[in-house]
C-alpha cells in the first residue's frame, strides 16, 4: 500500500468534476480498505508501534479527502445532479457504506486502546478520525437529499412541458432549476415566450402550480417503483415529493 502516494493524490486532485468525484471517491474507499487491513495485520504481527504509524497515516488523508473532496464538490454538487443524479447517486451510497464500516472499524479499534498500548497522541488520533467521518456523514447526506430533490425536479418539470406542450398552454416552458435549500418547495420554470401583460404571470404560475399538484396525485396513484438498494442507498426515496409550488421566471 502507497499511503504517501495517496495522501498526495487527495491533496492535488481537487474535485472539479462528476468525474473527478467519482475517481476520488474510489481512490478514498480503496485506501481506507488497504489501510485498515494493514492495521489488522500489523496488530496481528504485535507490530504497535506500525499500527501507531498507519493510523495516523489515515488521519492526515481523511482530513485531505474531508477538504479537498468532500467540502469542495458542494460549489458543485447542484449541476452534478441535474447532470447524472444517478451516476451522483451511487457515488455517495458507496461513500456512505465506507464510512459507516470504517467508524465501526476505528470504534472497536479504540476500546482495544490498552491491549496494543496507544499512547495519549494515538488516541485522540483515532477520535479525530471518527469525528471527520461522522462530519464527512452528514455532509453526503445533506447531498444525498439534494441528489433525491434534483430527481424530483427532472421529472416534475418534463411532465409540465409535457402536459403545457400538449394543452397548448399560453407559453411553453424551456428550463428549470431549484434551491439547494432542502425545504424549499418551489420549483422555478422559465420561458423564452414574451408575455405582453405582466400581470398573466401570476394567472400561468397559478395554473402551472395546478399542474404540478395534478402531477403529484397521479404519482401516488400509482404503484410506487421500486429501485434496487446499492450500498444502503435507498432510491426509492425519490418517490417523496419536494415541490408544491411553481414559479416563472
């Protein structure tokens, strides 16, 4: 296992991309699996002073990852849901699944802290580490929501272009785009259409929002879809409704 060459990976590849995203996220789960094996060998062999060694190792590339992956990707997060909330998807279900076995892994490793004789620093090592994945936790979670909103938001606005284009309703409607505000329930819509009196605005949001709830009944009318679970993520989820309102712009 390359441990340096790693750490240097994560602290030079700052996360541009969905692609990148994902590269890194790999790289994260694939060296947090080697290094934790390596601990379980090195205590194996009474090599405690290795394990020492290995774990703070893991320190300093999780507090990489947590910064230069983690932190960075919410500037882009939004645009990679509407990109490939799917592909998004599955790229935070399998971080979350690493996460969660490696916090069990370092939680167990810490209530054996006297059969391999940690030192005080060596400690707070291993309590730093389980406090930067629980904040790496929620992080992904807040963008878990986000990708499930972003799904919502796709599927809510083609049905409205769909039924807008079919009803042959005043204007058309050509983009999309909402909060990143969890509980924010507006779905924004815009047109290229003129609309000579500003004050139809207000009818057409009106009659859009009337829309959208039509839409929303027929979903729960009919059978839920089941999505198969990958790594815990639970994609039947996409199946709550985020928005209750339209607004054009």
């Amino acid at each position: 296992m390359d441990v340096k060459k790693s750490i240097v990976s994560l602290a030079l590849c700052a996360t541009t991309s969905l692609m990148s995203f994902g590269s890194n996220s790999k790289e994260f789960i694939n060296y947090s699996e080697k290094s934790t094996q390596a601990i379980l060998s090195s205590a194996e062999q009474r090599k405690y002073s290795q394990i020492q060694k290995l774990i703070l190792e893991m320190l300093n590339s999780t507090n990489l990852f947590y910064k230069n992956v983690v932190l960075i990707s919410n500037k882009f997060i939004y645009n990679w849901s509407r990109e490939n909330s799917e592909e998004v998807g599955k790229y935070l279900a399998n971080l979350v699944s690493q996460i969660d076995q490696t916090k069990v892994f370092f939680k167990n490793l810490y209530k054996r802290h006297k059969d391999f004789s940690f030192n005080k620093e060596t400690k707070q090592n291993i309590k730093d580490i389980m406090a930067l994945l629980d904040s790496m936790r929620k992080q992904i979670q807040f963008y878990i929501d986000l990708t499930y909103k972003g799904i919502d938001a796709k599927h809510s606005f083609r049905g409205l272009k769909k039924i807008v284009e079919m009803e042959r309703i005043e204007i058309s409607i050509d983009d999309y785009w909402y909060s990143d505000e969890i509980d924010n329930n507006t779905l924004f819509v815009s047109t290229k259409d003129t609309i000579k009196e500003p004050s139809k605005i207000f009818d057409i949001e009106d009659r859009l929002t009337e829309l959208l709830k039509f839409l929303s009944a027929k979903k729960k009318e009919m059978p839920q879809i089941e999505f198969a679970k990958i790594a815990g993520f639970d994609f039947n989820a996409i199946n709550k409704q985020h928005f209750d309102r339209v607004s054009l712009v």
